[in-house]
C-alpha cells in the first residue's frame, strides 16, 4: 500500500497549533459546569467569504488538533499520532498530522476548496483543556476534579469554540472511530447546523465486547497505583505501567487477527531458538507491544486516556429515544456518508449498516461504503487511498 | 442449557486430592533440572487388573487437579475452575470438578468402564510443584527461581508420574485449549504409550493474536509493583491487581461478542441512567469483569498464571520440524478426535482443520467434530452435553 501522503496530491505544509479561550462556561451532562475552557485548533484552506465551506475533522481517542500537515512546534517522530500508522514520507518539517493522507490541496478534504478545522477534544491533553490542565478554582490540574464528560460534551465544545471563530454552519462533520461519534451528535443535536456527515469506522452505540475492552483498558490505569486516585501531578510519577497495558490492548482491538498474523506471526525475537524468559519478549508482536506502550506513554495523559474511554463507550444514540435508532436520528437533516470496514471487529460494519438502515426507513440520504480490507479498525488511517473518491464524491454531491 | 451435571449421569462423588513426589529430578527443556516435584492428582474409577483402562484428563490455564465429583477439602463455591462456568446443581458436598459434566459414570469420559487420573500441572498452584512452593535448595518459596517451563516439561511430568503410579499405557489422554495442546505433546512424544487422544478447542500453535492476549495478561501482572520481580511471597502483599486485569482479558477472549452482547448488551447497573463516574462500574458487564476479577486472585497464583501462559505460547508443534505440521506428527500412532466450536476466536477451528488434515494426508486415523455453538473458547467446559455423545462414541471405537 502507498502512504497515501506521498501520492500526487500536495501538502498543507507547516500547520501551527492555536488556542482560543471560549468566552462563557460550558454546561454538560453530568450537571456541572465548566470555566475558563481553551480549545487547541489548526485550520487548513481558506473560509470562504460567505463562511459555507467550513469542514470540521474530529479525531479519535489518541489524536489531537494536528490533523494535517507538517507541525511547527512538535518534531517528525516515528509514529503519527492517530493509531500507530507510521509516518513514512521522510519528508522535512516536524510531525505529520494523524489525517495528513486525507486533508489537503486535492485531498479527500479538499483545502483548495474547503476550509478544515481540527480541534482538540474537551478532555484531551493536547492544549485544550482536560484533566491535566489548571482548575481555575485551585491553579492546580484538575486531576480527580476534572468531570466525567460525554461526546455531547465534546460537540458542545466544539459549537461554542465555532461559535467564537464566526461559524455558524458546516459543509461537513467528519472523523472516524470516537470522531464518527462526533459527527453523528453534531447531525442529530444541531441538525439545522450541518449540511453533511462522513461517519467512518464508528457506530451508534459501541458493542458489549467494545465497552469491555474500553472498561479492562481503564482498569488497567486506575489499579495502577501511580494512579493515585487521579491526582499523579506533581507528584513525579505517572501510571505509565498501567497505561502502556491500556495501549497494548487498544492496539490489538485495532488491528485484526489475520493483519497480526502477516504482520508478525509466530517469529522469535531471537534467530537461534527460545531464550526461556518471562520478563523479556520472545515473540515479535511481543517486542511490538512493548515498543507500543513505551511511545504512547510518553505523549499521553492517563486521565485524558480514561475521560474519552469513558465518554466513547458512554455513547449511545438511541439511549434516550427509547432504545429506537429510528427516532434518534428522526430529526437529521445532514446528508450521511458512512464507511465501515469488513474486518473491524471493534467497530463492526453492523452498527453502520443500521444507521444506515433507520436513515433509509426516514427517507434520509444515506450512503454506505463496506470496504474490504484486512486491517481492522486501523484501516480508516491506513485505507486513505481508496476512502479517498468516496469522500471526494460525496462532498461534491451536496 | 441444562448442565450436564444434573443430567441422568451419576457423579463419582466424593473426590480427594491426594500427592505423590516424583523419585528423580526432572530434565526440563530450558536445560535445568527440578529436584523433589510433588504432583497434585485425583482419580475417578477402578484401575483394571491389566492398566489398560487409564485415561489422562490435562487442565486449561486456570484448572487444578480437581476435575470431577465434590471436593474432599474445598468448599463449594459459587463458581468452578475452569472458565467461570457456574457451579450451578447446588448439591451437598465440597467445590464441583471443573469437568464434572464430562467424568463420571455414563459421562463422557465413563468412570464405569475408565479409570480417569487428572493432576495438577508442573508449575501449577494447586499441589503440584511451581513457582509458590518451596525451593529445596533454600526452603523458600521459587519465586523468580522457578524455571520456565513448557507444555512438554509438563507432559515429562505426568510421565513420570504415571511411571510412579505403576501405569505404562494410557488409553487416551485428553483436554481442552492448553489440556488439549498437552494431549498433542504426549502423542507425539510418548508415541507407542498413548492410545488416543481427545483434543478439544486446542491448536498446535497459538495464533499470533492469542500471542498478544497472553503477553498482554503477563505485562499486566508484571507491571504490577506488588509483583517484585516474581519474589512477592512473604511480603505481604501480592500482585492482585495485575492479574485482575489479566484474569479481565482472559475472560473477553474466553468468550465470543455475541454471547457477551446475548449476556449483557449495554445495561447500565444503575437503572436509572448514567452516573458519571470513573471509577464505579456503569455498563452491567464492567462489574463482571470486576467481579471475575476479584474472585479469581482469591484462588490463584499470579507466578503460576504466568509460567503456564508463558508455556502456552511456547507450544509450536511444528517448530522443530521445520515449521511442518506432517513432519511434526510423521510418528504418532495414537487415534485422534479433534473438537472445535465455531465461535471460539482465540483457539479458531482452523488449527484443529490443519492437524486433521495434516493426519490425513499422513494416513493416521482422525476425526474432526466442528459444533456450532455461540459461547466462543468457553464452549468447551459449557457444551458438555454435545461432546458426550462424540467423545463416547469415539473412545468406544478403539
């Protein structure tokens, strides 16, 4: 497969990340409210004069507002941030965005003709506010004071941050994974707001296996006794140990059965034979998750990891429209484009399909895309080259 | 489902598990030797006058000796060892076996016509030597100077004990996942003492994603400070934590996302709606896993937990064969009867396939039963009542 990011289409060159501090406080659904919230954003294009060409990405757990292009503040490093795909073009400049094969001039997200805007998740460790940042109240990080938010929250977020940048309405919500969550509470809480969705490799309601993997993940954080209850900051240690199992699980759940076979089979770590050892890694994949772990650790907040864990499998769209996803999705007016991949099995293609299905019953334009790949969830950072004509399609139609 | 052990056939009753030390030191493949091995075995049924009625039964990671009838000293609990199936006939007496649906008179494994020996596995923690035992060299429990073992060190062991109980053939030895993989061992390596072999929900080498799952478990307890290393006995304190996260994950790949959604969906615990909390449990199947959790650390030792995951990973038949099946079973003269569930994703029915068509192309008498049931890798201690009829029918065909 070609890194998308080195085929024809071109770059949106140095992106630098900006803050904008959102004038009022933020109510969610826990009851509580927050102050003093910032939101870490890049924009890629340029906003049109009649501001109607304004697509908003949203990214995935371990993403941040760096979705395309190369960073101005942070360094290329081996790995982009999305799931671990590798960044591979070599090419100068600091760290590529987690979407970098699908923004860009001639890209799936056009920014020859669109303007794209990334932000940071409520609750993220990327420069918007989250459980590592200060609580106004005490200057402190929030830690165990941070709320348990929602992504109503994070759309929430994302509407008052719009509303402070003068837009008001978007050419598209897209994300894939937790930003197809995004995408689908935009559609349905601002419905007069959003002209289309590209909802990929998410659903409307994680399955039972989904939230049983999110809840081990989290365990694994919280039992960690540098965990301290939430409140690691400042105390020179941070649940690493847990949160590196917490990764090596979602790298798992990411990939499939058959992609870890071809990746690594059953290859020793050593040539010769088996090294009889509990403590070092024998196998590759072995090795692989380590390596995972190590990298992730460094760059992400073990708070943050729960909060979004936490609102992800929180989400369910038909929860408070009596289990119906008809009824949910009753007052969308968004075109939906919704692409799904035949072997993840963390975010299987059934959920897509009855979105798809209740959207049909309303007489909602709907279309869906099941492409087969091999890769797992993973495949909607890796499949860039053929989600590519679909997503290019679909924007065009509107 | 009815469970097979309220079913017409009778039970062996009372079960006492008794202990035998080996009279030599035992030759491990890492190279070492183990000196004074006490192994922890039960017996269902009467030896015939000419020893050649003896069926071995090997456990699973999580098993003990304790396979049939009611415990003499352990009482009954609210669950059996195996997988968590439930010890659910509520009859006087002590802990139920973990195969009692299938060892018994009339059972599967016919303790009227058999005389059926289970033991602890060598690096267990129910009675047979392994990591929390005392080292004779120091009186002390192993600790990190247990050896790592392998699936045939174990067989080695349960030869030797075998020999010490004056037993040469075996009619057949039989097991489920890593029981079963033991089964493999002893066919191959013990090719004129084994008459048949009964392989349920096994392989002949785990697939790389089985890889990750177990080194993900192990990485769980090891990252626990309360594991020190392997040398937590006597402090005080052990490494719960860990391999509550690892008793987690077992649990999710033990069973299939169907039967987890048929199970649990997505009911939340408190009736009413959402909580908002981190740390309690929200979803239904966030507090089994805890509850899973809880009651497993109470029962076993995490040194034990990851010398026999460690061991079944190690498991490649064809390793030394240069990566041949055929080759790899080129001697064994033993019939074989292979059983795999359709749901079962961690032990998939494609390695019980390639070793039925690896003895056919040999030549060898086999026989592979593929039972569709939704329960996944647990399927092999829950659907008793199919394999009853396949298992009889086989062993009487001998």
């Amino acid at each position: 497969m070609v890194p998308a990011s080195t085929l024809a289409a071109g770059s949106v060159g140095i992106a630098e990340t900006r803050h904008l501090d959102l004038p009022g406080p933020l109510s969610l659904d826990c009851g509580r409210e927050l102050s003093g919230v910032r939101i870490a954003y890049e924009t890629y294009g340029t906003l049109s004069p009649r501001r109607d060409n304004v697509i908003l990405v949203c990214h995935a757990l371990s993403g941040d507002a760096h979705a395309a292009g190369r960073s101005a503040e942070r360094p290329a490093a081996g790995t982009r941030d999305g799931f671990g795909a590798e960044d591979r073009d070599g090419a100068a400049g600091g760290a590529l965005g987690w979407w970098d094969g699908m923004i860009g001039p001639g890209k799936a997200f056009d920014t020859d003709r669109y303007f794209v805007v990334s932000t940071n998740l409520l609750g993220g460790c990327r420069g918007t506010t989250g459980p590592s940042s200060p609580n106004p109240e005490t200057g402190a990080p929030y830690g165990s004071a941070f709320p348990v938010i929602t992504v109503a929250d994070m759309v929430r977020a994302q509407r008052a941050f719009l509303d402070a940048l003068g837009v008001e309405r978007l050419a598209a919500v897209a994300g894939g994974s937790l930003g197809g969550m995004q995408a689908l509470e935009w559609a349905t809480r601002y419905p007069d707001q959003v002209d289309s969705i590209v909802v990929i490799a998410s659903t409307h309601a994680l399955q039972p296996q989904g939230v049983a993997w999110n809840a081990i993940a989290r365990e694994a954080i919280m039992r960690d006794p540098a965990w301290c209850g939430g409140d690691y900051y400042g105390t020179g240690s941070a649940p690493d140990a847990g949160m590196g199992v917490a990764r090596m699980v979602g790298h798992i759940t990411y990939l499939s059965a058959p992609a870890l076979h071809d990746k690594f089979g059953r290859r020793l770590q050593s040539a010769d034979d088996l090294r009889y050892t509990l403590t070092e890694p024998e196998f590759e994949v072995e090795s692989y998750l380590r390596h995972q772990a190590d990298s992730f650790v460094k760059r992400f907040d073990a708070n943050t990891y729960l909060t979004l864990s936490r609102a992800l499998t929180y989400f369910d769209l038909a929860r408070g429209h009596g289990g119906s996803l008809e009824r949910a999705l009753g007052g969308i007016s968004a075109r939906t484009l919704l692409i799904t991949f035949s072997s993840d099995w963390l975010y299987p293609p059934a959920a897509s399909q009855e979105i798809d299905a209740a959207l049909r019953a309303l007489g909602k334009p709907t279309e869906l895309h099941l492409i087969d790949a091999p890769y797992g969830h993973d495949c909607f950072l890796l499949e860039e080259e053929r989600q590519t004509p679909i997503v290019r399609r679909f924007l065009a139609g509107g």
